[in-house]
C-alpha cells in the first residue's frame, strides 16, 4: 500500500491555463517526498487542459490531472480535498506560486504542534508593474472570541488561500460553500478561528500575483458573494452561539466594504445602495466611518437618485 503523503497540494484552474506552468514548477522544486500535486480543470474554455496534459507528460508521476464542468472554484476545492489523500491540504491558486521553502516551514510547524488545525505563513504579493509587498499573518490571539473579532473586523488577520495549510480532518466539519462566485474561503478561516487549533510563521510560504483578470478585484463578484457570504460566515449549526452575536456588526463592514468598491468604480446607486443597507444592519457602525459618511451625504446633495429608497433584501 502506497504511504499517505503529509501534504496534498490541490491547484483549481479556470481560464488561468497561461500561468499554470508556474505553478506546478513552483511545487516541484520543493524539497522531500512527503507530497502529492493534484491539478483541476475546472471546465476552462482556454488551453487549461491541453497545458495540464503537456506537464503531466513532462514529469510523469509527479501530478495528477482532473478535469469537471465549470462549478466554481469552492467546488473545485471540494473535489481536491475527496480526490486527495494527504493528512495536510494545501490549495494554491493557479495563478500564484509556491514559495521555495514552502513545505519546509510547514514541516517546521508541525514538529512543534503534530495535528495542529490551520498552518498558516507570511506571503509575498507581486503587482502587474513588478512591485513586490511582504504580508505576514500577524498577531494571533491565544483566546478564540478576540481571534475571531480580528480576522472579521480588525483587518489584522491576514490569511490568504494559497499560503495556508489545512488539516484534513479540520476540514471535514466545514468544507468550501459551492454557492458563491468568491470570498469562498472567508467562512472556512471563520469557522477554524472559532474552532480550531492555528499555528503560523513569518517565513514566506507562497507568492501571490495581482493582475487586472484576478478574482481577488471583481467588484461584480463581490457584490454578488455578499449575502451568501453573511449566511455561510454566521451558520448556526456549524459556528459556536458566541460568534452570532458578530452578525450585524459583520454585515454592516460588508456592505461598506461594497460601498467603498463601487464608489470607487463610479456607480454611485450602488454605493448609496449598500450604504443604507450598513446603516440598518448596524448604525453606529456605519456612522462611525467619517470618511465613508461625508462621501454619502455628497452623493445624497449631488445625486437626487440616491435619495431613492434602498431596495428590499
């Protein structure tokens, strides 16, 4: 019987069959045995397959291929973790890289905690214009309520998909919801910072590349994401009562969050729109952000539309 890798590496693709080389070379220049690669088509219209078949042939026994209907990229992930066997799962975007050294921070980790929960490391964020920006987790609170209040509102928190390592087991009790075009990974860091075990280094473990077809900006996406968002963040029969209590006060910071992206980009209905929706879930919240209010009452003065009432939810 073949021995159980310590680390599966999962990398969903859709349309990113350009960057996919990179990927997969950054996971074979990694050191030790310890570790199986898995690459997912997931229904690209590109040449995602065609290049996934040209690596394969290029290091036979190295990674697996596999290939679905476009289902999105929490599905994708799903599969991953059902098609994998590895006690630890790493998901690396097909368009980031693993750094060098990677497995090896991680493998320091688990030598001071076996079984831990969530590995977590520093990454390296590349900009189109080749700026490069050092990201580190930062500070995690030993107590699970201040942790979570961090991650959700404090912006202190910095986990990012392709730099972290899950523990299987972990992620048998919340696994990635399907329903949503983005933010997929925000209820499961929740729900490992609520339950879980989490252990992270300053050591970079992966690269991240920004570019304008990056999932990471579509304001479209984010807006779309938002309420499911919200339902799967605060799910009752998965997060502890505690952490219900953050409900509104989590809404009231997506919505202006969505204020903020689509003032940004000009639409300022929508902008007025998810404004007055902060302002029901948690006014204080809301009215706290000078910035974000003075920015509203000019579109309330200049623009008569955003008088308008907000929809209905």
């Amino acid at each position: 019987m073949a021995k159980v890798p310590q680390f599966s590496i999962v990398i969903p693709c859709y349309n990113y069959g350009h960057w996919l080389a990179r990927a997969v070379n950054s996971v074979l220049a990694q050191d030790g045995d310890d570790w199986d690669l898995l690459v997912i088509d997931d229904g690209s219209t590109d040449d995602t397959s065609q290049a996934a078949r040209e690596l394969q042939a290029r290091h036979p026994g190295r990674l697996r291929f596999l290939s679905q209907p476009n289902r999105g990229v929490g599905a994708a992930r799903n599969r991953g973790l059902d098609d994998t066997q590895g006690d630890y799962l790493i998901f690396l975007d097909a368009d980031d890289e693993l750094a060098p050294g990677a497995l090896a921070a991680y493998r320091g980790l688990l030598a001071q905690s076996p079984e831990v929960d969530l590995l977590a490391g520093a990454h390296q964020t590349i900009t189109p214009d080749g700026r490069a920006k050092y990201c580190q987790v930062g500070d995690l609170p030993r107590d699970r309520r201040k942790r979570l209040a961090k991650y959700l509102f404090g912006k202190a928190l910095h986990f990012t998909g392709s730099a972290v390592a899950f523990r299987r087991a972990a992620l048998a009790g919340r696994r990635y919801p399907e329903q949503m075009p983005s933010t997929e990974d925000i209820p499961v860091f929740a729900y490992l910072l609520a339950h879980g075990e989490i252990r992270t280094t300053a050591e970079i473990v992966a690269i991240a590349h920004r570019h304008p077809g990056s999932m990471r900006r579509d304001a479209a996406r984010a807006r779309a994401a938002a309420a499911a968002l919200i339902e799967e963040v605060f799910r009752p029969d998965l997060m502890p009562t505690w952490a219900l209590c953050y409900r509104g006060r989590y809404q009231a910071q997506r919505q202006l969050s969505l204020f903020r992206l689509c003032y940004r980009a000009g639409d300022y209905r929508q902008a007025a729109d998810h404004y007055r929706q902060a302002l029901r879930a948690k006014p204080l919240v809301a009215l706290g952000r000078w910035s974000y209010l003075g920015k509203y009452l000019w579109l309330c003065c200049r623009r008569p539309w955003a008088r308008m009432p907000a929809p209905k939810q």
